[in-house]
C-alpha cells in the first residue's frame, strides 16, 4: 500500500499539483492482514493550489478489507467516495475486523458514494496469463486499485509502468503483471461506467523551476552529502537502526561515490561516539536516532558539550514514552533536547517546519555546529521524515557557504615555547578546531572540567562557574547568526498563533482561514528552538493572546512561559497524529468569538 | 626501522606532558607509561600523528600524561571514538587506554564491536582486577572470593578472562604482558604499534591500594618462572624455573607434562601465532594460574583487511564504476518536472 501511496504522489507531482502525504503503518513488519492492527494506509493531498499538509477530511477513500474502512472511514467527508474491494469482505474477515454486520449490506455507508468492486477477481483475471502463483498474483491487487484510482483523477500511467519496468526488471513475470493490472483498474474506470464521477485537478501555479517530491528523510540525507561538499568535509554518519530514522542511513549508505562514509554502529551509545570522534579528527560527524536512542546518547552528547566539537544529533521524533508508537509521529522531544543531560549543559537546536525544509535546517545545523562548535540537536518527526512534498531542486552555486577553518600554528607563546590552547576564544567565545594531525598543536580534550584557555584538568570552583556560564554565552551568541522570527499576518493583534517544527503546515492554513473571517490574528513559527530568535521577546508583546500548538503536553508553551512570562496558551494533542487544519481553526474561533 | 634519517627522531621526554601524574604511589600504571613512552619514541611516528583515547578510570587519565593528541571521553566508550576518528584518518596512530571495568563491564559491548571490525586501533587493557577510581570494588576479572568492600564475603561472579572475549571476537592481535617486566612490555607494545588492524594487549598491572599483588605468582622472580610461559612463535611450550615443563595437547585439552622419562620437546604443542584458525590461541587464554601457567606474550597476530580499508575500498570502487558523484546529479535522482 505504501507502494502504491508513492506511485500516485509521483503521478501526482509530475503532474504538476501540489502534493503533501501522510504514511501510516504499522510497527509490526507482518502485521496479521486484516486486522486493525495490521492496517497500513497512505493518504495523499493533491490540489491545483499551493497546500501544506495533507488533508484532514479524506474526499476519497479506498477500503481494500474491513479492517482498512474500520480504521479509516472516520475520516472520509460525508458524501465521499469509497471504493471498497468486496472480495475481502466475507464473514472471516468481517470478524477479524470486529464488524458483527457486513457493513456493506447493514445500511451504515449510505452517507457515501460507495463503489463495490471484486478487486481480487478483477485483478487474477487480469494477471491470468502472466505464470504467477495465486499468492503473487493476489499480492498485485493493489496496482489495480491504483490504477482505478489514476483513472477517477486522471493521472497519466506512464510514470507508474516505468517504475514498474526498473524495479521489477529482472523478473518479467512480476513485471508483466503489474502493468496490466494497472492497465486493468484503468481501463476498468474507463468502460464499465460504475463510476459516475471523474475529476481533474490542474497543475498549481507554484514557483517555477525543476522539481522533485522529496520526503524529510531524503531531504536530511541530501542535505548532509551538500553541506560536507560545500563545507570540503568528510561526513561520517553513525547510526543505529531505529524507526523512523533508519532511512537516512538507507539513502546516505548508498551514496558512497559521493564519498559518504556509514558506519551501522553496535548500538546507540556507540553510534554518538563515532559522530563525536570524528569530529574531533576534522570531519562534519553526525548521527540519527529516535527519542529512545537519544536516551542512550545523553552521557556523550554531554561530553561533546564539554569538549566543545561540533556534531550533530537528528532526532526523528515519535510517539513516547519508552518505546512508545515506533512508527507515529510527536513533538515531545524538545525539552529532552533542551534539558536531558546531567549538569548545566546547553546545546543549539534547530527544527525543520516541513519534509522540504529538512534540506536547508540541515545545512543550519552544520553550519551553526562549525562556526560555534557545538553539538547541534536536528528536531524532525515522524511525519516530516515519512512525509513528501515538491521541493524545488536549489542551484548548486545558489546554496548557502560553510566556511570552515582549522589552525595551523600555535596559538600561545605563553611560557616562551610556542603551544596550543584548546579552549582560548574568540570574541563569540568559540574555541578553534586543531585537528590531529597537525604538528605542533598536540593538546588533551576529556569530559573533566577544564581551565579555562588552557584546557588542564581544573577542579577550581570559580573556573567551574565561569566555564558553566561561558558554554551557555556561547550558545546564546548564536542568535546574533540567525533569523529573527517572522510573523505572517499582521504585526500586532489580537492573537499570535506560534508553532514550531512539523506542525507548521496545519497552524498556517488554519491562520490563513482565521485572517479570511477577519480575525486579527498572526502566525510565526520557530525553525531555532536554542537560542530562540532575539525578537522572539518583542514579537510575544504585540499581541493579546499567545496560543502554541504542539504535539505534546506544552513543552514549547512551558519553555516560553519560563523564559518570557507570557500566558501562551496550549493546544496540545497526542495522539501519534498530525494536527487537523480543524482542530486548531476551531481553537483560534473559541479564543478570539467572545 | 625508526632510525631513518628521514623520520622524525623522539624521545620519551618529548612524549611528556607538564601535568603532574596523579596515580598512587607505587601504582603499576607509572610503568606502563615509562614504557610506552619509550616504545612510541622508537618508532618513527610523528608526535602529532599519535592519538590517545581513554574511557574512565585510573588507565583513562592516560591522555592527560601524553604529549599527544588525547581524548579522555566517557565511560566504556572509547573504541567508539577511536572507530569514528580511524574511520577516516588512517594516518593516525590510535591507541585506546582502557581497563577491566571500562572495557570489560560498562564497556564489553564496543569492545567486542571494535575489535570484530578489525579497526586499525590498539587497545591496551590495564587488568588489576579491581575498581580503583571508586575505590575498591570488585571487577569482572576479579577471581571468585575477591573480598572486597561491594563484596565482604568474597565475590561470586565468575571473572571473565580479558584475551578470550578478544580471541572470541577474533582480534587479529593478541598478547599479554606485565606492567613490571618492562622489556617484554616495551616489546609487546612495539609489536602492536607495528600491527596493522585491532591489536588488543592486556598488562597485568597492580593496584598498590586496592589489590595489591593480585600476581605475584605471575611477576615474583621467586615463582614466577614456574607459573607463567613466555611465548615464542615457532617454538615448543616449555617452561619452568629448569625449564622443565611443558604444554601438551591432550584431546582438546591441555595439559601439564614433565620432560624427560619418554617425553621431549617434540611432543609439545608449537606456539603458532599466525594460525588463522584462533582455536588454539583461545585454548591458551583458558590457562589459568594455579592448574597452568599463564601464557605471556603474542597469542595471535594474523593480518585481516581493516574496516577502514574496507569502508574505502567500497567507495573506491564504486567511483570507479559509475563516476564520482555530482551535487546536480544527487539533487535530480529521482523523478524530475518542471514548472514554467
């Protein structure tokens, strides 16, 4: 189904729509079929304007077994249309999905257009000639539904056959019957008639320029390998697996002619120690996790705090605590990030707003690392990571520079012989990167408090303070090198709506509707979580009412309450979901009617 | 090798810090550290090139006492940081200083990992079979009946022996040697400088405070002859104050046998440290002080392609196939469409 999903937001792309999706499946590999546990699911918004997510109310669904219209039918608009394959609906089947009536005769779908359809028959016949055991001819019943699906909304096949003819290539038989049962579920649309209705969504008038649909995951992936060229850096990538970030290392372990290195480490721990210690030997060091790796990884990233190296930590956000919901999204790692390590130990943090924006936070990340050398926390999600979007492909010379320097002579004459002091400044208190290798540079880095400039062991109280306070300036020094926030809408009013990582397309496209009944209200949204934009304070002021919504229980909404003693207001949901467009129209209405 | 005129000439001192040493008075680690000194001056390695990482413990301040690069990081982790640096710098020469806590209790995982990759990296484990830095508890070497203050009744953990979990993980060096006989330490160090892939050393090394003389048997000139069995590649298993004893396989066992009375040299095992199969190398690290003697010296030494070469040798060979990739091409991997 996740298959099928990509091939239609492909189609779709090419097309020339814009496009948002939203995966769903399940953490078990195997799933038992036909359960609800077992249901996987793709939704796909598609429009000729410009959108940003991918839809709260589906305008159509398609049911392959009870189970999928039971865990999804929720959703579909009334009026909607559903396609169910009625083939699947026996009594068995009605059981494992807990129906105790066929809701296909019980009368409980007439709020929709209900399209009933013998996918599995319609499918074997179509792959009848092709010499296929029933298991693999029934496994293809998916590529009819999709092709049923791309006659209803009219997307061209062709994408979808040459995808067909690359990925299945080197077994013909497969091949052959993909194709025409794609070919079958068109032409099914086309000349039975069952459906009365058939539509067309013209391109959207966005930007011009190449385009590519691209998921948050690819988008961190591309990214790395562009910032380590840019930058003329080796990138060291050492992950353990752990859903939803083990993609990345899938993409990036398969770019070696680009000159990545991947490591698949023994576990979290030792992942972080790799990044951490290429780092010190010069190279752009990074790893990805989930909140549970991050768990493991707070003692090293601590020491990275200490030692003042440059790495970064991408955390693929997902539903928690412990294990959670592997493969759900949420938001509910930031004050981790912020605050899960011992002592007073502050990092940078940045969060991309949307799958495309991975691409350019993940150039932020390098560079904020490198020019303040600093572990830098990379916040994405679930559904940014699974999530794809156009993306408008950036001109090579157009990307941004990183510039990244390392001593090469000493930086001390301090008792007549010429030395290096690791930990002596500059005037935004950054310490200078020597690389081993480098004669005359030899110097020890370690997780013990160290002197100040000269980076000995030091258990001085005073120095102790001094160098707690000096790692937290250096940090917040950052925000004299980044964005100040922007607000969308107007520049002072009634309520601010701010948001901060994936949540973006949702709180937009609600304020856009807000701004249309004509309510004061403005939308900013947070890509730097730490330090926060230096205007962050003033923008807080013009407006009466604050409201955050988040994925979690107000962990942005508690850190601005703590920093600026506003009364932000949450809209919190936890539910391993994306927000609907709804849900926080809904809020802004209740906030702003009285 | 290291007197060529071309190398740079080093000597112990140049390998001193300005910090002053904090281990204990009379601690086995002083030695260590005189001789690596001298043994890394020997060698012809640039200064800069050489890089010292620790985990913690009273081994882990190791870097701090090196006038080289040095990393002291967190606790068990250090092979973590030593694969990510070597990983790409193989002009580095880097040595992991690590103990029987750190490496064997909070750390066995990453060392099981590091040397089963076969990274080009020397691992050097302190064993005085006891926690020092927290002052006196017992340790996964520890002999059973260890008493100790986590331990008053004597300790009941099975110890876990430092060269098989190497040998098991199929290091392609292995050696053993002591912090007092500073030759053959000076030696073995050599040796594994000279190793090319995971080279995984034990010192036994007395803890003066905590454990003191935990093996004696091993270094006391008095005994020590009959209870340990210098290794020598090539030759018969004999040892003994008169040289009189010998290792022979019985079955799958060792055994003890004395020379002489129908018995010869030609009976006993033949210490082979390039046999690629680790089998017999791991049936030497089972001996154990007081049923055998405790072999000393180089177990194994077999040469095996490094991650490192292998993580290059991949990319080499796929530029080679399809061509170095390009920023543009990367960007347009997939489906394209243009939006006029």
């Amino acid at each position: 189904m996740q298959l099928a999903g990509t091939q239609f937001t492909n189609s779709s792309a090419i097309l020339g729509n814009d496009i948002s999706t939203l995966p769903d499946f399940p953490a078990e590999i195997r799933a038992p079929a036909g359960t609800l546990a077992g249901v996987s699911g793709f939704q796909v918004h598609f429009s000729s304007l410009d959108i940003h997510t991918p839809g709260d109310r589906l305008n159509s669904l398609v049911a392959m077994n009870p189970a999928a219209l039971k865990t999804n039918l929720k959703d579909l608009e009334s009026g909607g249309i559903l396609i169910v394959n009625t083939d699947a609906f026996g009594t068995g089947d009605l059981h494992k999905a807990g129906y105790k009536t066929n809701p296909l005769e019980d009368g409980s779908l007439k709020g929709y257009r209900v399209f009933r359809i013998p996918i599995n028959k319609l499918n074997r016949e179509a792959v009848a000639e092709v010499k296929l055991s029933p298991r693999e001819a029934d496994r293809c019943k998916n590529f009819f539904a999709l092709g049923l699906v791309y006659w209803l909304y009219e997307r061209p096949l062709e994408p979808t056959l040459r995808w067909i003819r690359d990925k299945f290539g080197k077994n013909p038989a497969v091949m052959e019957a993909n194709t025409r049962t794609l070919k079958a579920g068109y032409n099914y649309g086309e000349t039975t008639e069952t459906m009365p209705v058939h539509y067309r969504v013209p391109p959207a008038s966005i930007k011009p320029g190449t385009y590519r649909k691209i998921t948050g995951n690819e988008a961190v992936a591309m990214g790395m390998v562009a910032a380590a060229n840019i930058a003329n850096k080796p990138l060291i990538y050492a992950s353990y697996p752990i859903t939803p970030a083990s993609d990345i290392l899938h993409y990036l372990a398969d770019l070696k002619r680009y000159g990545v290195k991947t490591i698949q480490a023994e576990d979290e721990i030792a992942a972080i120690g790799m990044a951490i210690g290429a780092a010190f030997g010069g190279a752009l060091g990074v790893t990805a996790t989930s909140g549970p790796g991050i768990c493991l990884k707070s003692e090293a990233i601590g020491l990275a705090v200490i030692t003042e190296l440059p790495v970064i930590i991408i955390d693929v956000q997902r539903g928690g605590p412990s294990t959670g919901l592997p493969t759900k999204t949420e938001q509910a790692d930031l004050l981790q990030a912020m605050f899960g390590r011992n002592g007073e130990c502050p990092v940078a943090i940045v969060a991309p707003c949307s799958p495309a924006d991975c691409f350019a936070m993940i150039f932020e990340a390098f560079r904020i690392a490198t020019r303040f050398m600093t572990p830098v926390f990379f916040m994405s999600d679930g559904y940014l990571a699974n999530g794809a979007e156009p993306w408008l492909i950036p001109k090579v010379e157009d990307l941004p520079k990183i510039q990244v320097n390392h001593p090469l002579t000493p930086n001390s004459n301090g008792n007549g012989e010429a030395h290096f002091l690791p930990y002596k400044r500059d005037e935004r208190l950054v310490r200078q990167w020597a690389l081993p290798g480098t004669p005359g540079l030899e110097h020890r880095i370690g997780g013990l408090e160290k002197e100040d400039v000269t980076g000995n062991v030091s258990y001085d109280p005073i120095n102790h303070e001094h160098m707690i306070k000096t790692r937290a300036q250096k940090i917040a020094n950052i925000a004299e090198e980044i964005p100040e926030l922007a607000v969308a809408g107007p520049a002072e009013g009634d309520l601010l709506v701010l948001g901060w990582g994936g949540t973006y397309g949702s709180v937009v496209t609600a304020v856009q509707r807000a701004q249309r009944k004509g309510y004061k209200v403005a939308q900013a949204h947070f890509r730097y979580l730490n330090p926060l934009p230096k205007n962050t304070p003033e923008v807080l002021k013009r407006y009466k009412k604050i409201l955050v919504p988040e994925l979690n229980r107000g962990q942005l909404s508690w850190l601005l309450r703590a920093l600026y003693l506003v009364d932000a207001v949450g809209l919190n949901k936890i539910q391993g979901r994306p927000f609907l467009v709804s849900e926080i129209e809904e809020k802004i209405d209740q906030m702003l009617s009285k | 090798m290291a007197t060529a005129s071309s190398l740079p000439t080093l000597t112990a001192k140049d390998l001193a810090t300005d910090q002053e040493v904090r281990w204990c008075p009379g601690c086995g680690d002083y030695s260590i550290l005189a001789q690596m000194k001298k043994a890394l001056a020997g060698l012809g390695i640039p200064r800069e090139n050489m890089v010292f990482i620790a985990g913690i413990g009273c081994s882990s301040r190791f870097p701090y006492y090196m006038n080289t690069y040095g990393f002291h990081t967190i606790h068990g982790r250090a092979p973590t940081f030593a694969t990510g640096l070597k990983a790409f710098r193989p002009d580095l020469s880097v040595w992991v200083i690590t103990g029987d806590g750190d490496g064997l209790s909070i750390g066995g995982n990453h060392l099981i990992h590091s040397i089963r990759r076969n990274v080009d990296i020397k691992i050097i484990l302190f064993n005085n079979e006891i926690y020092g830095l927290t002052k006196g508890q017992y340790s996964p070497t520890s002999r059973q009946g260890t008493r100790t203050k986590s331990s008053p009744l004597g300790s009941i953990d099975n110890p876990v022996h430092p060269l098989s979990i190497a040998i098991g993980a199929e290091a392609t060096f292995v050696a053993r040697t002591l912090d007092v006989d500073i030759n053959h330490l000076t030696g073995v160090l050599k040796r594994a400088a000279d190793h090319k892939g995971t080279a995984f050393v034990e010192i036994y090394q007395n803890c003066k405070i905590f454990n003191d003389g935990v093996f004696e048997y091993a270094t006391d000139k008095s005994v020590k002859a009959d209870n340990t069995l210098f290794l020598e590649h090539g030759k018969p298993m004999i040892f003994g104050k008169d040289r009189n004893k010998g290792i022979r396989l019985h079955g799958l066992d060792p055994e003890v046998v004395d020379l002489g009375s129908g018995i010869t040299a030609d009976d006993l095992l033949i210490h082979d440290e390039r046999a690629e199969e680790p089998s017999l190398a791991y049936l030497l690290s089972r001996m154990v002080y007081p049923r055998f003697p405790e072999c000393v010296g180089v177990y194994r030494c077999v040469r095996r392609p490094t991650y490192e070469e292998q993580l290059d040798q991949q990319i080499q060979e796929v530029i080679q196939k399809k061509g170095r990739g390009k920023l543009e091409e990367l960007f347009t991997s997939d489906d394209t469409w243009v939006v006029k």
